[in-house]
C-alpha cells in the first residue's frame, strides 16, 4: 500500500482495499499522503508531526492521486502539503513538518495506564492490515484504551514505521467519542442498540521518539466532551516499555440516528 507509484513531480498514486463499510479508511489516506510527502524529502529528516482534514469519503474502486507541494526547504526543518485527489475532488488536505534530530534534552511526563498486555486469543482483526486488543477503560467514560501492532513486518525504514503508525492512528479516537455519548457500549463492536453515524474531520499526529509498528504499541484515547455533533479525542501512544512515542488528536464527527416519523 505504502509503494506509490510515481506520475510527474512531486506527484504520487496509491490505491487502497475496499473495507467492510464501504470507502476509504481515514488512516489509509493520512498514512499514504505522509507516504509522499516523504518521497520529496532527504532521509536526515524526520516526521514530528502532521495535521489532515478529511474532506470527502474516497471510493476504494479508484486510485488516489497524492500532489505533493514543497512550502519549505530549510536546514533544521522542511515543510510539505498533500492534496488526495479522486475524481470527485480532493479527499484529504495535508500538512507536515520534518525535523533533523538534533541533541537536547529528552524529557518525558506521560505515563501509560496500568493495564494488561494483549491475550492473543481475544485480538481482534477487523482487516488484514493490524490486530488490536481493547484494555479495561477503568476510571470513568469517554475513553478508548488498546494494544495495536501491524501484523506484517514493517522492515527498519523509520519512515515507514512513521507511515504504519498513521495508518493504525486513525481507529480508536472515535471509540473515545462513542464511548462518552454510550458508556455501556462494548468497545470494538458497533452492531447493538445504539443507532449513531461517525465519521473523521480532521486529524493531527505529534511523533515524539521512533516506533516500531510492528511490535505493540498502547494507545490511550479520551473524549472530554461533544458539541454539534462533534467529540475531539486526544490519545498518546506508547511503547511496551512506557516510552511515550506519540500524541494524537481527532475531531470525530458523531450522530444518533433518530427513527424517521
């Protein structure tokens, strides 16, 4: 998924599995835009964050086309926009931002929640891409708390541990939000008494230290609260270790379905 296949400067298309709802997975696109985005920067460059919108559902039938611009070369840091596009129009605007690592203090304030590593036998797969393993939410409502790996190796590029990241990036904000309108509802599973509509608007990641995607990964995500039909949940993300590898944020769009009259 992540071998884009070049068309011009500056210009990439990729193509993506059809789903079980149908579409375009959101991480998918964020996932491939930072994909490309990589593709027109020198490898001393790291990834520290993006921000992404979602503008239209993208149709898994066509290719997406990726239209890379070059906003800023500088010595310490590079800047670069993504435009996918389809043939109803752009899919996903994106920004990111690349860092030379350089020596300074390494200071860390989040801590993991105490809960459990994975049972293999209670993963769940709902794609062939990763496996996820839903902890115990514990202290109150409004919270999304799981183990994710990739499932194949992802080989030693950090750009692509970065790209993998992204994509499993995009799964639990919305059980956050989910879970603070319905905190009876099983996490993971969206058939039951609950009639609601979701959908990504806009997203951002923050990496703080290199991942390895292929190996578990905990995220911890909270909603604190919904207006116009929209939650924002904020997640970190670490390591088996507690090492603190990213921050994520998420506008999630969020509407119960009322019976029609």
């Amino acid at each position: 998924m992540m071998n884009l296949e070049s068309h011009g400067p500056d210009t990439f298309v990729g193509i993506g599995p059809k789903y079980p709802w149908g579409g375009l997975y959101g991480g998918q696109i964020v996932a491939q835009a930072l994909r490309a985005a990589t593709l027109t920067v020198e490898p001393q460059f790291r990834v520290h964050s993006l921000h992404a919108y979602f503008i239209r559902r993208g149709d898994h039938e066509e290719p997406i086309r990726f239209e890379v611009d070059r906003i800023r070369n500088g010595r310490s840091f590079v800047t670069r926009s993504v435009v996918a596009r389809q043939s109803i129009g752009a899919i996903l605007n994106m920004s990111a931002s690349f860092q030379v690592d350089e020596p300074a203090p390494d200071m860390q304030i989040a801590v993991p929640p105490d809960v459990p590593l994975p049972e293999p036998q209670s993963t769940q797969r709902w794609m062939s891409m990763f496996e996820r393993y839903f902890a115990p939410r514990g202290d109150g409502k409004g919270r999304a708390v799981g183990w994710l790996r990739m499932l194949d190796e992802v080989g030693n590029d950090p750009a692509l541990h970065a790209c993998a990241l992204a994509y499993m990036s995009d799964d639990l904000p919305t059980d956050a939000v989910v879970a603070l309108l319905f905190p009876d509802r099983i996490p993971g599973e969206w058939d039951g008494p609950h009639n609601f509509w979701t959908a990504s608007l806009d997203h951002a990641i923050w990496f703080h230290r290199p991942v390895r995607a292929d190996e578990w990964q905990l995220q911890d995500f909270t909603c604190h609260g919904l207006i116009s039909s929209r939650g924002v949940s904020i997640g970190h993300v670490f390591d088996t270790g507690g090492v603190h590898l990213a921050t994520i944020s998420q506008e999630v769009l969020l509407r119960e379905l009322r019976p029609e009259s």
